[in-house]
C-alpha cells in the first residue's frame, strides 16, 4: 500500500471518527512527528461535516381520505350525562374556597375530557372548559366566540348550583378534516 493511500486511508478514518490513534503505529508515526510521544489522543467526533454523516430518510407520503363529513356525529345527550355525572359527584357537597375550587376546575376537566375521549368519537377535537365561582346574589354571563361548522360542530352544557358555589362545564366537539 502506498504512503498516499494510507494519508488518505488515515484521513477517512479520523472524519468518520472514534480512531485510537494507539492501535496503527504507522499512523501514531505520522501524526506525533515532532510532537510529544507520551500523549494519547482520541477522536470521537467528525470535525468536519461530510456526507458520510448526513442519513437521508425517504419522506413519508400520507394518503388523502377525502372524508368531508364525520361518519359518526358528536353525542350531545351523553356528553351532557357525563357532565352531569361528573359535576354532582365532585361539587354537590362541596363550600367554595377559592383555591380548592382552583384545584377543582383543573382535575373536573381532565375527568370530563377523559371520560368524552372514552367515547372514541373519531376525528373530533375535545374542548372542555370549566367555571366555578362564589354563589354570593351576583349574576355572571359566560360567552365563548370560535370560527364553526353549523353542520358538523356542537357542544354540550351543564350548570349546577348548590349552597354556596356554582359551576357551568361546556364541553365543544369540533370536527377536525
């Protein structure tokens, strides 16, 4: 083998990275002319990038369903079951306190969203929103604005009043193309 193909050989090997410079004495030769014997060095990464490290994956090609209606629609009268259910179990007999209602309003929205995402309804986008606040002779509007399909997005309300607190759950199902 000639001197230039192992500088080349020596080349490839230091590029592609993890080459003990102790194992091939000739190479050790070459790179510690002049230098310090005692040292030992280690590559373990490419300084330079090449085409060696580069790996090109193939893109993957997803198919169009060319479904523009949902094939099973958003069951509003159990969606309101649920939130029923739900409400009653968690705040019937509950007092309000600010930051247990605070607590309340995060885990009673996971249960519900859960609980809607048990109903496998394919293709719809689950939004769940939560109120609870003092019920101390005040009155409160609720209202939420979104871009809306007529046809194929709906939503599900409840509202429940006990001693000393209220709570108003919607719950949107908006069909996603």
């Amino acid at each position: 083998m000639s001197d230039v193909a192992k500088d080349k050989a020596a080349r490839l090997l230091k590029k592609r990275g993890s080459v003990n410079y102790q194992s091939n004495p000739e190479v050790k030769a070459k790179e510690n002319a002049g230098k310090n014997i005692d040292a030992i060095s280690t590559v373990s990464y490419s300084e330079e990038s090449g085409h060696y490290d580069e790996v090109v994956q193939p893109a993957v090609q997803m198919e169009n369903t060319f479904q523009l209606g949902p094939t099973k629609h958003f069951p509003v009268a159990t969606v309101n079951n649920i939130l029923e259910e739900v409400l009653t179990s968690y705040l019937q007999e509950e007092r309000y306190e600010a930051e247990l209602c605070r607590q309340m309003t995060k885990t009673i929205s996971e249960v519900i969203k859960a609980r809607v995402k048990d109903l496998m309804i394919p293709r719809y986008k689950i939004i769940v929103l939560i109120h609870i606040g003092q019920l101390n002779k005040q009155s409160m509007r609720i209202g939420s604005r979104c871009i809306w399909d007529t046809t194929n997005d709906t939503f599900s309300s409840y509202a429940l009043q006990n001693g000393s607190l209220f709570a108003v759950a919607n719950v949107y199902g908006v069909y996603f193309e």
